[in-house]
C-alpha cells in the first residue's frame, strides 16, 4: 500500500471505494476495527458475537457507505451501526432466552452470564489486572458499558456518544458518573491504560475479519 493511501482521510478512503476501489475499505476496517471491537464486546459481553457483530457492522456500512454525508465523524457513524446490531442481537438473545424457559432451566438464559467470577479465596495478582478488569466492565449494566467504553477508553465526546446511543448529552453524563461510581471500588488507577490493551484485535482475529468481509463485498 502506498504512502498517499496511508495518509488519506477516511472521507477520501469512502469516495474512492464508493467509485469503485472496494479493495480501499480494507484500510477503513483496519483503522477502526479495535475500537469497534471494544464496544461491540462490552455491549454483547462474549467474543465471538462481538466479532459476529463487528463484521456484520462492516457489511452494513458497506452497503450504505454512499449515504454517509459526513454530518458527523466516521467512526460516530460506524459505532452507530455497530450498536443498532448488537441491540438487534440483545433482542433476539431474550427472545431465545423465553423460549427456552419452558424447556430447560440451564438453558434458560441465552444471554452471557457472569461466569468469569473468581473462585472464593483467588487472589488477583498483578498479573491478573487485565482479568479483573473485563471482570468490571462486564458486571456494569449493558447501558453503563457502552457509554464508559465510548467515553473513558475510546475517548469519544459527550456529543458523539449521546449520537450513537441514542441519548441526549445529560443521559450520557448521568450514565458515565454511575458507571465510574461502580468501577471505582474494585478497580485501580490503571484502569484507562489496561483497559486500552484489553481484548485485542490484531494479528490472526482482525485478518479473519477482513476476510470474511471483503468476501462478501
């Protein structure tokens, strides 16, 4: 890949692809595949849904890439579409959830449960922050998640996340505190910076992605 392809701007990279240059939207999923990741894993609390989810939220964009006027930053549109699929995918969890109710109590719930907890007694050492950590933000509320991820890890303002989930900029603020206020007990001062380098998404998994996706386009 050229010098002149790595500097070009998002909006650059979706005019040419949308002329034809599909092979370009490799660069935009590359560049924005471990944010989304974040987020669509602390929406939907399992990896191998939010990998699901992020290739179908690369698909969808794919195919409306022509309507993006450039209202807002690519990545608030993206992130929009990724948590517009992974609701869709919450809805149809609880709806598998009820279904299976009637049929057996272990399967009752489809959704993922809190089975990280630490056995009693386990010691988290140093070695196990980064554990501990997907440990916290999985045990926050799925409404608290997304707006600490947006806000804390990805460092999106208060303007774009209320965007891309819906809310209004008070409802943002009032979730980021609460979140904190539920983080702040068990974890430490490290939280944003290994928090950073939680579930990564390189080598081999965002390979894997590009493609499945560049398969289907």
């Amino acid at each position: 890949m050229s010098t002149a392809t790595v500097e070009l701007s998002d909006e650059a990279i979706i005019q040419r692809v949308v002329q034809g240059e599909t092979a370009l939207f490799e660069r935009i999923m590359r560049r924005h595949n471990q944010r989304l990741y974040r987020l669509t894993r602390a929406m939907l609390r399992d990896d191998h849904d939010a990998e699901d989810a992020l290739q179908e939220t690369y698909i969808r964009a794919f195919q409306h890439l022509a309507q993006f006027e450039g209202r807002s930053r690519f990545f608030t549109w993206l992130a929009h579409i990724a948590v517009n699929e992974c609701r869709a995918r919450i809805r149809r969890r609880r709806r598998l959830a009820s279904r299976e109710t009637r049929m057996s109590s272990q399967d009752a719930d489809a959704l993922p449960a809190d089975r990280d907890a630490p056995p009693p007694g386990q010691r988290v050492a140093a070695a196990e922050l980064g554990e501990m950590i997907a440990r916290a933000l999985d045990g926050l509320p799925r409404q608290l998640r997304a707006v600490f991820v947006l806000r804390e890890v990805e460092g999106m303002g208060t303007g774009d996340t209320a965007l891309c989930l819906g809310l209004t900029p008070a409802n943002v603020k009032v979730r980021l505190h609460r979140a904190r206020r539920q983080l702040q007990d068990s974890l430490s001062a490290t939280l944003g910076e290994e928090a950073r380098r939680l579930h990564a998404f390189d080598g081999e998994r965002c390979d894997r992605i590009i493609r499945e996706v560049m398969g289907r386009i």
